[in-house]
C-alpha cells in the first residue's frame, strides 16, 4: 500500500502515532508557506482589493468543487462556509420545506448531538406540530413511514464507528416520500462517497477531520443538481443573494449552489483547505479505502491479543465500519490520558469509548504495532490508574 502513503508531505511531532486524524487532521507541510502568502501577500498588501484581485470571494465554490469531486459531487454542487452545526441547520430547513404537508424529522440516536440540537431547535421554532423523532441506528429502516419529511443521518457513527449504507437508506426514504439529508463528517477523506449515486437531496460535513483543514476549517453543503435552483436556503444572507452588492432590501436568492452561501466567507481557512486539498488530487479513494481496512483489522487483531482488557465496541465486519476503531474500558479516559502522555493520540468519547482514527495517508502499519505495543504496556501494567491521568480537560 506504499502508494497511498503521503506521510512525507505531513508536519508530524516527533515521537507521536497519530490516531486522531478523524478528530483534528495534520497539517500538510506546505499549508505554513501558503498562510504566510495569503496573509503577507494578500491581506497585507491588497486590503479589501483582495476580494477581487486574489480571488477571495470565489473560494467558496472553487474550493467546494475539490471536495465534491472527493465524494462523487458534480461540479457545482458543493460550496463552502460556516461550520458543520450551521450547515445541518441550512440543509434540514431546507429539506423539511420541500415536503410542507409532512411534520416529523427522523434521526438515529447515533447521530452527533449536535446534528440532534440543531434539530431540536428548528422543530422548536417551526411549533406546528413538528417533531424530531430519533430511534437506534438499526431500526432506521423499520421506522421511516409515509409521515417523516426528512431523515437525517450521519453516514458514520462518530463513537462506534458503525456505518450506515447510504444507498438503501436513500432509496427507502424515497419510496416512502421523504427528503435524505446525510452528515459525511466522517466519511469525506475517509471511504469512498457516491453522492450522486446516492441520489440523496441534501449531503453536508467538516473538513477539519479527514481533510486537514486545521481548527475552524469551513463545512460544506451539497444540494442535488435538479433543486439547487428552488430550494429555500433558510438562512438567507447576502453572500446568498443573487446580486450582493446591489444592497437591494428583499432578499433573492442566488443561482444553484450559490443561495447555500450565508455571509463572509473565512478567506485564511479556505487557503489552508485548498492547500490541503491539493493532497488529494491523486488520491484513489478505493485504495485509501482498501489501506484504511488493512490497518484497521490489523489494530483490532493485535489490541485484542495484547490487552484484553478492552472490549471491541466497533462493527467486526470492515464493510459496516468507517475509518476509525473504538474500544470500551470503564478507565477509558485515564487510560487515553496515559496513552497520549506516551505519544499514542487517540480521543474519548463518554462514557467508556477510547477512539482510534485511521487515516492512511499518514498512518502505516509499522505506526500500528507501536501504537499497540504501548497500548499493552498501559493496560498491562496499569499505568493508566494514576492520578494525573483522572482530570478531565474541557476538550476530551
Ligand atoms: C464533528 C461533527 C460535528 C461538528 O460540528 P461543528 O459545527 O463543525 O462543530 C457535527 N456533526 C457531526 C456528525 C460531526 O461528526
């Protein structure tokens, strides 16, 4: 799998295993060249002129286009902006619209909370009799009827890792008359996305994760082809107007893809994401697929002969499980601690999961063996069960 592998072009810490690529990416080695170009360069010295003569305002679909063509968006369909929490809110309002007669949003109680929050609130102020109705992530299928507008899900279950089949669930959602919305916070960079396959509606997810954009990095949203040019952007700012900078008083909304947009676009994260993007222009994605499963099967083979003392709480099976591996052990979060201390970076999700994300473009098996042979050491010899390890940060 030699080919995949870009680790010499990552900004890496010495002495660390970076298991938490699916949390935060690395930064690429030549993102630190362009902030220092759009930030002298740019800012500096053309001020507000950047806007048109570095081509700022254009980003958001330019660089939309890069991440659409990594989950199989034509071109067009994808802009940038915001963060995933707003961008969830844009494509449920705009989803729950197109079915007016219908009052219920269906969600899986897998989802991100904040996917679940935001849905919450919208139900909230729409009143009428809206409802957000969640089941477990296995009785999705059972549970879309004839009265849910929109689903909702996150094609990858950010604790477990457990995967749902986008196709299927799409293709059930539109026999029964709902609107698809999938979250693809985990997915984009990580496994191979048919969003045109799918035929879903709505599609929208992060780039900080798989795509290194660094912290903040902006969120995407995807509408499919044939209703960019009716949907109902909900939040209707003035970058989504048809004509900005006509300053009219009534709001029109912009062609396509471009009434998603909300207000000033983030010039400085969008440089870092198109300069992370330029990675992944050769990337076959079945191959980065076919490497993320390797390494995968490989950690859980050795975890669970080394320390037993954690509990697979990830899909056995490959095909249902994204690009990340989690165990439950009741000391999950010392025992994060201890590892990180060692320079294994994973994260913890409450209450009992220790996550490990697999990202192959930086991670190799030999990362793996080393990764697990210090996750025995802590297991084994108890080095987790320290007082320095118990303290929770705010970020976990
Ligand atoms: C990471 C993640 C988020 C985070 O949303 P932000 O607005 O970017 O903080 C939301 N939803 C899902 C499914 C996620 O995995």
């Amino acid at each position: 799998m030699a080919e995949i592998s870009k680790k010499d072009q990552f900004i890496l810490p010495e002495g660390v295993v970076y298991l938490d690529g699916n949390s935060l990416g690395p930064m690429p080695k030549t993102v630190p060249q362009r902030m220092q170009s759009v930030v002298a360069d740019e800012w500096a010295q053309l001020l507000i002129g950047g806007w048109n003569k570095a081509g700022w305002m254009a980003m958001p679909e330019q660089v939309g286009d890069s991440v659409g063509r990594l989950i199989g968006a034509p071109k067009g369909s994808v802009v940038m902006g915001d963060t995933l929490s707003i961008k969830v809110y844009q494509a449920l309002a705009a989803g729950v619209k197109l079915r007016p007669e219908r009052r219920v949003i269906l969600s899986d109680t897998g989802n991100f909370p904040s996917d679940l929050y935001i849905a919450e609130g919208l139900v909230g102020l729409l009143g009428q009799g809206y409802e957000l109705r969640t089941v477990a992530p296995e009785d999705v299928a059972d549970a879309i009827g004839e009265e849910i507008a929109v689903v909702m899900l996150t094609e990858v279950d950010y604790r477990t890792g457990r995967k749902h089949d986008m196709k299927t669930i799409t293709e059930m959602a539109h026999a029964a008359g709902a609107v698809m919305v999938w979250d693809l916070a985990h997915s984009a960079g990580a496994l191979p996305v048919d969003l045109a396959g799918s035929n879903c509606e709505f599609a929208v997810g992060c780039t900080y994760k798989y795509l290194n954009s660094g912290p903040g990095g902006p969120a995407f949203i995807y509408v499919r082809p044939d209703l960019a040019d009716t949907v109902e952007p909900a939040l209707a700012g003035w970058l989504g107007h048809a004509r900005p900078f006509d300053f009219d008083l009534n709001y029109t909304p912009g062609a396509g893809i471009e009434r998603m947009r909300v207000g000033t676009p983030p010039v400085l994260q969008l440089a870092a994401l198109e300069e992370s993007m330029k990675l992944w222009e050769d990337v076959d994605m079945d191959a980065l697929r076919a490497a993320s499963i390797a390494l995968q099967e490989q950690f859980i083979e050795e975890v669970e002969a080394a320390a037993p003392q954690l509990t697979l709480a990830s899909p056995r099976d490959a095909q249902v499980r994204g690009s990340q591996v989690s165990f439950r052990f009741e000391h999950g979060y010392a025992a994060m601690q201890a590892l990180i201390a060692r320079g294994v970076v994973g994260d913890f999700r409450a209450p009992d999961i220790m996550r490990f994300g697999f990202t192959p473009l930086y991670i190799d098996a030999s990362d793996v063996s080393k990764a697990v042979g210090i996750i025995a050491d802590v297991m084994n010899n108890d080095l987790w069960d320290d007082a320095q390890y118990k303290v929770r940060s705010r970020v976990t």
